[in-house]
C-alpha cells in the first residue's frame, strides 16, 4: 500500500472514531460504554471500506487535462493533411458553419461567427509536458467522453489528457458552454514519445474506465458524498486527492465577480451562468487544491458533481468545497455537448422587478413583471405588467435568482405552469418558453449547424436583449408561432432576395413553423420552389420565393 492510501486510511479511521466516539459519549451510560464502543468502530470499520473501495473505483475514472499551444512539448509538423483533420477542431463539410469557408477546412464554430482555423497538422511529441495542468476531467463514457469544467479548456488550445496510469491522450474540444459552466472533451488518440500527434487518421478505439451520471436533484443536506481530482498529484504520481464528507447546501451562489464560463457584463460582474442564481452544490469534502473539473460521487459510485475552485476562491465559505451539479438542466447540456452542439436555455419573455414584492394584503410574495415583450411567450399565456409571479411549476419563487433559475433550467419549448397574482387574484397560466440569447463567445461547438439556401434560423427569442425589445414593439414576432434568421450567408438565394437577419418567418408553403426543427421539416418536405411567409415586409422588391 503507498504511502497516500495508508494516509488516507488512517486518516479515515480518525474522523471516523471521533465522530462515533461523539455519539458514543453523549448517549450512553458508562456501563453500556464498552459494548457500545465495539459496536461504532465496527461500523466505522465498515464504513471506511466502503469508503475505501468507492474511491478506488472512481479515481480511475479522473483525469488530468493540460492545455498545449505551440510549446516545445508540441512541435508543429507536416502541413495540414488532406481530409481537413485538425486537433481540437470540428470539420467544415457541405454548406455548413462558417458561411463561405471551403469544405474540408478545419474551424471550431462560435455561435455565429468562425474561429481560428487548426494550425498543425502533425504534432510530435518530444519530452514530458512541462506545462502545469489546467485542471481535472472526468470519463462519463469508454469512448473517451470527459466531462470537466468551462475554464480548464481554451479555445485556440490542444488539450492532452492523463488517466492515473499515466497515459496520455490526445483530446479534441467537442463542446464548452458558458451557461452550464461545462466543458466536454472527446479524446482522439494516446500520445508516446516521438510519434505523431495527429495524422489525419480516424480516432482509435479507446476504452477507458466511466462514472455513471447520478441525479443531483436527489441529494439532500447531510447525503455523504466523495470528491476526487488534485490534476497535479494525477500527473506526478497517479494518484488523485480524496476527501469524503456530507452535503451542507444545495442552493449556494457563484460571487457575481467569480466566473465559471463566459464573458463579463456591462457592469463588470460575471451573471453568465446558471450557477450565479443558487445552484451550486456545498460540501465539507474539499480537496484543497486545484479543484476545477474533478468529479463529486455519491456513494452509489454515480458522478453528481463536476467540482470548482470559484466560491472558494473568492473567499466564500472558505473550509466548503463547490461543485456544479448534474441535475436535470445539466445533464440535458451535457448531453447536447457530447454531440457538438449548444445547449439551449428556457426564456420567459418578461422584464421584471430586481428585488421581490409582498401584496400587503394578501400577504403573498413573488417577482412584480414590469413589462410582457409583445408576441414573447409569457404575453402569449396571458401575463401583464403588475402581475405578480409567485410558483414556477410548483416552485416558489421568491427572489429575481429563483426566477431565472427556475426558467433558465428548462429548455426552449417546454410547457412551463405559472402561478401569479392579479389585483389580489390567483391564477394559473401554462407558458411555452422562449429561447434564452446567449453571446456567440459563450458557447464553443464542433457541429455543423443545418442551413437551408443560405439561412440559419433560431427560436424568435433567441435575438439580443435590444433587438428583442425592438422587434416586439413592432410586431415582428406572430404571437402564432415563427422562427427568426439568425444568419444569411451573403451571395446566396436568401441573401440576393433581400433576407438578412432578425427577418422572421412564420410559414413555408402555407405551412405554420414555430421552431428551427420545423422550418427544416418544412423545407425538406417542399417542393423545389419554395415560398416564404415573412412577418414584415423585406427591403425589396424581390419575391419571398426560393428556387434551388
């Protein structure tokens, strides 16, 4: 046994006795002590092996990632290979992201707009990496799926991952989303001394030990949990930091200057992710060191948290340690990434008070809607300025974080029950949300996103804040249903017959579209001459009709 298990051993031991001993004292009579004593350290005995073969079982499944630019670690090779291969970047084929790149060519897509193509062609690996670890990954599936947090991955990186055994792998950025504050990597090939880094060939076949995702939204105050990961002690010796203790919160709030993922706002504060409204899972299990990424497991040995250094340290609850929960919105997102793709976010549609509102007479407490955006889901349903809204599909809502929360966790299209008061009245509404807007820097992905003629199109919601507000106080969006142009790519059908973006469609061949998924359904469906229904008039004199 080395010596990390034997200090983890004993140290197991010790927090356990002193805890049995607790009880032992305070509920006991000295005559029964003896017996009693026996007793609690055989269930401290217990106790610990489980402990013990938990964490064997899981470590295997932590990772160390380290992020590679042109360092002497990775010597730039060949020029790019034919087939567009790169490290780290998605494949640009057909019509697809970005509007006017050659087939074949490498890009990671920011929503919206392109990035950096991939630069190397072949790496070659030289010596061990120097470069210190950026944080701890976690494998959900064989394949080589690794789970981690939004800030241990970067963009223009190459990111190499090392399991506890000390195989290093090469790993692709397939998505990183700055709402969830996750990250997913998909690992393309094991790494050794002098050879190749990536030569164009097809990823190999990889089969590497996986946590199973658990349900964060069963854990309760006092649930005992695990937390492994410690990316340095992984990459020096193989053997990732432990720590075992219980639950404390399952509400706790991101430091609105503390970022998990995205960009800064206006006023210099981070609100970019769900976390920031209280969402955060608090446990006494802290590992002490580089946290971001590691893997929080419940005792049934099921990943229930992607753990994170941020509250800690800002200087919040300094003895807790952190950790974003896979809870039914983070999985949803997980999931969604292991494709390539962006996760997508529930919106209301309404501006709101920033601080709760209590009826004075009915003594009822909830969020006050100051404005219902003309045509947004929550107009739709019914809801007014003055309203006040007070449950979210059973859930009371009593503070502007609760509210987001609530609606952000859902996705774009879900029928949402809304509880609020009118003029002292109850009601109940049922609201089929919008498309939160999250800036294209905020979210990473490596899929092809669908075009038709030149287009891409979104959710009506899915529009900045001010170009919300606009597009609502004409008109523009059908209260019936539509989709907005989120992209026109100039030179084509679209952009020649006048369509450029924020235009929104509410019919393709007298057919009725209220999502992305049914435009495309629509226009695959169509005839090759295809008419559009726009809900204004475009700038020209060009028919809303489109031929191949």
């Amino acid at each position: 046994m080395g010596l990390a298990a034997i200090t983890q051993r004993r140290w197991l031991n010790a927090r356990l006795a002193a805890m049995l001993l607790g009880v032992v004292v305070s509920v006991c009579p000295l005559s029964a002590w003896a017996q009693t004593v026996g007793e609690g350290a055989a269930a401290a005995l217990a106790l610990e092996s489980s402990l013990v073969d938990l964490i064997e079982r899981s470590e295997r499944s932590v990772v160390s990632i380290t992020r590679h630019t042109e360092s002497p670690e990775l010597v730039a090779g060949a020029a790019q290979q034919p087939g567009g291969v790169a490290i780290g970047g998605g494949v640009v084929r057909g019509n697809g992201l970005p509007f006017g790149q050659q087939a074949g060519q490498p890009r990671f897509f920011i929503q919206g707009q392109p990035l950096i193509a991939g630069r190397l062609g072949n790496l070659q690996m030289v010596t061990d990496a120097a470069t210190p670890p950026s944080g701890a990954g976690v494998v959900i599936d064989p394949s080589g799926i690794v789970l981690t947090q939004f800030a241990v991955v970067g963009l223009d990186d190459h990111h190499v991952v090392t399991t506890p055994d000390g195989v290093r792998y090469l790993a692709d950025l397939r998505a990183a989303d700055g709402r969830s504050g996750l990250a997913v990597l998909a690992i393309r090939k094991r790494l050794e001394a002098g050879q190749a880094g990536d030569d164009g060939a097809a990823p190999e076949a990889i089969d590497l030990p996986a946590l199973p995702i658990g349900k964060a939204e069963d854990l309760r105050k006092g649930r005992l949990v695990v937390s492994i990961g410690n990316p340095y002690a992984i990459e020096s010796d193989g053997q990732p930091t432990a720590s075992w203790g219980s639950i404390t919160n399952t509400a706790a709030r991101v430091p609105q200057n503390e970022p998990l993922g995205g960009e800064v706002e206006s006023d210099g504060q981070f609100r970019t992710t769900l976390h920031h409204f209280g969402s955060l899972i608090q446990t006494d299990a802290r590992l002490g060191w580089n946290a971001s990424g590691g893997a929080l497991v419940n005792l049934a040995g099921e990943l229930v948290g992607i753990t994170t250094t941020a509250s800690t340290i800002a200087g919040h609850e300094q003895p807790a340690g952190y950790a974003i929960p896979l809870n039914a919105a983070m999985r949803r997102a997980v999931e969604t990434m292991r494709d390539g793709m962006a996760p997508e976010y529930g919106l209301l549609g309404v501006s709101f008070d920033r601080v709760a509102s209590r009826n004075a007479k009915t003594g009822r407490m909830g969020i006050g809607v100051r404005d219902s955006y003309r045509g947004a889901p929550a107009q739709v349903a019914g809801l007014l300025p003055g309203d006040l809204l007070l449950e979210v599909n059973g859930k009371s809502i009593k503070s502007p974080d609760a509210l987001q929360l609530a609606v952000g966790s859902l996705p774009p299209g879900a029928a949402t029950d809304i509880v609020y008061e009118r003029q002292g009245q109850l009601h109940n509404t049922s609201v089929v949300l919008g498309k939160a807007y999250l800036d294209g820097g905020d979210q990473i992905i490596s899929a092809e996103m669908p075009s038709w003629r030149g287009i891409r199109v979104d959710y009506p919601t899915a529009v900045p804040p001010e170009v919300l507000r606009v597009k609502t106080a004409e008109g523009a969006i059908d209260p019936e249903g539509c989709v907005v142009v989120s992209e026109v790519e100039e030179g084509s059908v679209s952009w020649e017959s006048g369509v450029r973006p924020y235009a929104f469609i509410s019919h393709v061949g007298g057919k009725r579209v209220r999502s992305p998924e049914e435009f495309f359904d629509a226009v695959r469906d169509a005839s090759a001459n295809v008419n559009l229904k726009f809900t204004r008039p475009l700038n020209t004199k060009a028919p809303a009709s489109f031929a191949e």
